[in-house]
C-alpha cells in the first residue's frame, strides 16, 4: 500500500512540474472528443479532436481569449464528415501559457507545428477573429500546406485599425478582472450584456475561456499585431472563404476590396451577425460553410 501511495505521489509532482506555468487544471472530459496534448514550436498545445479519422481534416483556431471548446457547437455539426481539431493556442485554455512571445508570426509556427506533430496532411483552416489572422498567414507562408482556408470575421478595415498597443493595458486590465469573477457571474453577464440571444449552451464554454486565459495574450498588439491583410491575402493560393459580420456598406466596400485580393477566394457578409457569427447565426453560417466546401475535390 505505501508502494501504491507513493507511486501516486510522484505522479502528482510530475504533473505539477508539467504545469508549472499555472495551478494545475485539467481538461474535464467532453463528450466522447479526444483530449490530448503535443509538444510543438517548443509549447504544450492541448486540442480537442472530434469525428473520424480518415476523414478529411478541419482544424479550428479559436479568438483571442477564447479556446477550443468555442468551436463545439460548429464542430458536433460536422464531425460525422470530418476528422476535427480544435486547440486552443497558446496562453490560452488548457495549453501552455508562457511569458511569451504572443506574435503572429509565433501563433503561426504552433499551428504549423501541430499540424505537423499530428501527422495531417492537406487540412481545411478554419479561424475565428485572431484565429482568422492566423490561418490567413499560415496559408500565406506555406500555401501548400492547407486544402482550404476559412476565416469568420478575421480584422479588417475599420476594426483592425483600432487594434493597436494603445488599447494593450486596458485590455489586459479587462482580462484579469475577467478571470478573477467567478464563472456564474460571467455567464450572467454574457447572457445579459455582452452577448444577448446565443444559444443557452454557448454561455459556458464563454466563461470558462475568460477565466483559462492570461493577459500577456494581449502582446500579440505590439509588432505587426494581427497582421496586413493587403500584404497577406495576395499570397494565399488555396481556396477562400471570409465569412464577415455584418457592416455599414462603407465598411462593406473596403471588405470586399481587401477580399478582392485573393487568388481564389470570396468574401460574405452575414446579415445580422455579430464578432460570433457561429452563435449569432448559426445556420446561416453552417450553411455558408457546407456550400464552399461542397465545392472543394476532397
């Protein structure tokens, strides 16, 4: 018996030192998906995978503060047909969170390298807002890497404008006084202010992102922070498609003439979406989706 106890202790140690960037939180168990963790890009990136093996491969980069499990919703809608990854990037959810760097260019090379790690050929890109800026330079960088690239409202224009060092502390501010509000509290203030109308089921996995994340996150701003889409998008060859927010028509415009830059790609304005078009119209977006791939030789 003091064998078995002291077995287990030095299991516990070694998962501390494992998780020495944080108190030690484990992923809870969802549903039937995979939970599991590679090291790539020097980082522990934790990702969820969900569907069949064998099936063509999505793989899903999530907003800035958000994690994996946003996609879960999307992602149950597709798993029958598809092999899906949904990781959560770093200094996010329940991979590693270092001092940094938090670049693009960084978030890039632990995407590639879990692409790699994992063995996927050929995947489909899929990201949300920052998620978006990375597989747009993933797909720039190494355009034979991805079958195709799909991005939901990625920074463009007017809002990628406002994303500069000037707002860096107070969103950080907003991002330590998120993570220290206890998980009701945030999923009340979702519900009640901040995203009306989503699906009850999407509430959670909102707050339990906001309290995951680490606010050095937010250093992504200094540098190139989210990238130029007029230098980035002329460089992507694999098929495209931008699922924009809605906008006034003047923002639609210099969209569109952003959009127009891709080689093989096409830009859609969701009308009446939000930041979150996957939980502010999510037919509409599944829909969107089903047709451009619909149109790809898998």
């Amino acid at each position: 018996m003091r064998m078995l106890e002291y077995l287990f202790l030095i299991v516990l140690l070694f998962a501390a030192c494992e998780q020495s960037e944080m108190a030690t939180v484990f992923p809870v168990p969802y549903r039937y998906w995979e939970s599991n963790s590679v090291q790539c890009n020097g980082m522990r990136i934790h990702y969820w995978r969900a569907g069949t093996k064998g099936n063509p491969v999505m793989v899903l980069a999530h907003g800035i503060t958000d994690y994996g499990l946003n996609w879960a919703t999307l992602a149950a809608k597709f798993e029958k047909e598809y092999d899906i990854v949904m990781y959560d990037a770093r200094g996010h959810g329940y991979s590693q969170k270092p001092d940094g760097p938090y670049s693009l260019e960084t978030h890039m090379e632990d995407l590639v390298g879990l692409i790699q790690s994992l063995d996927i050929k050929k995947p489909i890109l899929l990201g949300h807002s920052m998620g978006g800026s990375v597989v747009a330079l993933t797909g720039a960088s190494y355009p034979d890497l991805p079958t195709a690239i799909i991005m939901e409202d990625p920074p463009m224009g007017e809002e990628l404008e406002k994303l500069t060092v000037d707002i860096q502390t107070d969103w950080k501010a907003w991002i330590t006084k998120q993570s220290t509000t206890p998980k009701e509290q945030l999923i009340k203030l979702a519900r009640t202010e901040y995203h009306l109308g989503w699906p009850a089921f999407e509430y959670d996995h909102w707050a339990e992102a906001k309290l995951l994340v680490v606010p050095n996150v937010i250093n992504i701003l200094e540098g190139d922070g989210f990238g130029n889409p007029d230098e980035i998008f002329p460089k992507i060859t694999a098929p495209t498609l931008i699922l924009k927010a809605d906008a006034e028509e003047k923002q639609r415009e210099r969209h569109l003439k952003t959009a127009a830059l891709l080689p093989n790609g096409k830009l859609l304005h969701i009308q009446g979406a939000n930041h979150l078009i996957r939980n502010d119209k999510p037919e509409e977006m599944e829909r969107e989706i089903r047709a451009f791939l619909s149109s790809l030789s898998l």
